[in-house]
C-alpha cells in the first residue's frame, strides 16, 4: 500500500510537472505571437549615397547633341536613379551635372556661374 500510494504521488507530480510546461510553453508561444503581428519597420541605410552609388546604375552620359524627347528620356533616367537610391536634392544636382561632356558641360559650367552671381538658387 505504502508503494502505491508513492506511486500515485509520484504521477501526480510528473502530471503536475507536464502542466506546468504546456503552460510555460502556451505562454512563450503567445509571446512570440504578439512579437511577429508586430508590423516591421524598415531601417533605411546609414551610410551616406555617393557618386558610386549612383554610377553603380550605368547612367548614360549627356552630350547635348540629342532631340528634346531624348533630354526628356535622358532627365527620366536619372531621376529614377535618385528614387531607388534616395539621395538629397543637392546630389540631385551634383550626380547628374557629373554626366555632362563636351559643349553641354562648358554650357552649364557657365550657367551656374551666372546663376550665383545673380544669386539665384541652382537647381
């Protein structure tokens, strides 16, 4: 009788014990599941953009020597280069001056020029 009874008391405590783990475990998973529905920030980059970022994209170099659709084309380009890697509006105007050759370049090298010296905001 004496072992019976330690029997039963033993199963009792192992049932006791198994209890008490499905509990644990019914808790963390409710834990994990509060941490997954969890929408997900995106964390953008913390190193700045620069000119390799952009020329990582192959830009086409501007001549000047191109039809106003082909500018048009040209300008569209570059400015799906600035959305996919997101950089400031003064990059937006460094990376793309940095394409122009020939006449075109000498061109904008003078506009700008005129443009401080009136003042006025390049863009």
């Amino acid at each position: 009788m004496w072992r019976a009874q330690a029997m039963a008391n033993r199963r009792r405590r192992n049932n006791a014990s198994a209890d008490e783990n499905a509990n644990a475990i019914h808790r963390m998973v409710d834990a994990m599941q509060l941490f997954a529905a969890q929408p997900r920030t995106i964390i953008p980059p913390v190193r700045p953009v620069t000119m390799e970022d952009f020329m990582r994209h192959m830009p086409v170099k501007f001549t000047g020597k191109a039809t106003p659709d082909e500018v048009d084309g040209w300008l569209r380009e570059c400015e799906k280069i600035f959305e996919v890697i997101a950089c400031s509006e003064a990059q937006k105007l460094n990376f793309p001056t940095f394409l122009l050759v020939t006449e075109v370049k000498y061109w904008w090298m003078g506009m700008r020029q005129q443009m401080q010296t009136r003042e006025e905001e390049v863009n």
